[in-house]
C-alpha cells in the first residue's frame, strides 16, 4: 500500500496518508459509517462519495476503481480505530514485519537521479544492507530525499556509508559520458539506467562477497602465526610480554568476529 509521511521535520512522522482496495460491501459499509457519525460529505473528481472531518483533521475519499484514500494529520488512527477493526476486519497498519517478513531480510535497493546532457549528471546508487541496519536508518530519520533538508542529506549519506556490513556504490554518468553513450546506435536512456544499475549492484555484491573476508583471515593467521613461531610471548621484559600479549589477545578477537561472519563459530582450543 503507498504510504507517505509528513514533512514538518526530520525524524519519521505519523502516517499522513493511506491507500488501500476495498470492494463494494466494503465501500458501502465505510459510507454508512462515515455518514452516520456525522462526517462532511464534500466533492472529489472520480470518487463514489468523499467525507471529510475537520476535528479529526482526515479526509477519506473512496474512488470509482475501489480504491480508497485516507489523508490528513488523523490518519494513522482512522485506519487503526475505524478502518481495520470495522471495515476490512484485517489489521495490518503496523505489522508489515509480520505480514511482510521478505522485507526485512537482506536486500538491495537501487535508485538514480539525475536527467543527462541538460540537468546534470546521471548517477545510480545501490545499498545492500539488513533489518537492523535499516531500522537504525530509519529511527535516524531516513526517508523519501524530497522531505529532508540537504545538510540532514548529508548527515544521513555519511551515517548510512559508515554502517558496518553494509555495501553502498554508485555509478556516476558525467554529461559527456551521457552524450557518448547516447549517441550509439540503438541506445536509449533505459539502456543507460539499466547499465548504471547493473554496475553499481555488481560493485556492491563484489564487496559483500566472503571470499574478500577468508583472504584476510587467512592473512591474519598467516602473519600470526610466523610472529609465534619466531617469537616467545611470555619473555621476562614486562613491557615486551604486555605488549606480546595484548597483540595476541587483540589477533584472536578479530578472528572470531571475522569468523562469525562467516557463520563459524570458533573453537577454544584445536
């Protein structure tokens, strides 16, 4: 369901406005409602009735496809209060991590701005990334770009950037590179988009990848293992012994968090 939120301010908002498909008992089971409480009837293009009620600042207009929107500051509680419990009879604001769980598992989200030769470059974007960097993203306040002032942009870009185990590359297409490409035979902007992506995923998956994680493992191991071969830990120099040990106690957490990573947990003793 299209969802979009108010704007007075960076942190996510309340529901401002709802869209959801109903059929016509249901339609006709929400006007009754809506007339019997006292609502304002009051007219909308394409719509089979519209009411609106300005104590509750929400507006609901119910159009001729069955479609039925809600909007305005009481949204969220007319959908929750009236809407769900007396008309659809399904709750559903809410609980998409239920309804939904494909959503928040590891995914990558893929966008472009930008319009070429005339409005500036053509860049792609792609983050890979999981449900809980996600929510800290959106506690933090990300969402739609369009709502967001630029300097919060930057703040955002910079925090999403830096997440740990998240991979985010773009594809940047400069106004003489658009004008090449789109000077080939057959090419077209959609062929563009769809290249700009493409490199962009790929350059993504290719810094999750686990392979790039083993290498340095095993690197590490490596590189650990020729210093205890070639020197004693426990030397009788305090100050050698401490920082001996404190390299050893420092390799070792970085092989088991790398290692559960991987999905392996590591051993105490082999």
């Amino acid at each position: 369901m299209p969802k979009s939120f108010s704007d007075d301010a960076d942190a996510p908002k309340k529901l401002a406005t709802y869209t959801v498909k109903l059929a016509d008992a249901q339609m006709e089971k929400l006007r009754a409602i809506l007339a019997e409480r006292g609502w304002t009837p009051f007219d909308v293009a394409y719509t089979r009735f519209a009411f609106k009620a300005d104590h509750l600042k929400v507006n609901v207009s119910a159009y001729t496809s069955g479609k039925v929107v809600v909007a305005g500051k009481g949204t969220e509680d007319f959908v929750r209060d009236v809407l769900e419990p007396e008309v659809t009879g399904a709750a559903k604001l809410g609980y998409d991590e239920v309804l939904h769980p494909d959503w928040f598992e590891s995914h990558a989200g893929l966008d472009e701005s930008g319009k070429g030769d005339f409005f500036g470059p053509v860049i792609a974007a792609t983050v890979i990334a999981d449900k809980a960097a996600i929510e800290a993203w959106r506690k933090a306040g990300v969402q739609d770009s369009k709502k967001i002032t630029e300097p919060r942009i930057l703040q955002l870009d910079a925090m999403i950037r830096e997440t740990r185990g998240v991979a985010v590359r773009t594809c940047f297409c400069g106004m003489p590179k658009y004008n090449e490409l789109m000077g080939r035979p057959g090419a077209n902007l959609n062929r563009l988009l769809a290249w700009q992506h493409a490199t962009a995923l790929d350059q993504a998956l290719e810094d999750l990848r686990p392979h790039h994680l083993c290498t340095y493992l095993h690197e590490l191991a490596a590189a650990y293992g020729a210093f205890y071969a070639a020197d004693s830990v426990l030397v009788d120099d305090p100050a050698v012994k401490a920082r001996r040990l404190m390299l050893c106690a420092r390799t070792t957490s970085i092989m088991e968090c790398g290692l559960r990573l991987l999905g392996i947990e590591p051993v105490e003793r082999m």
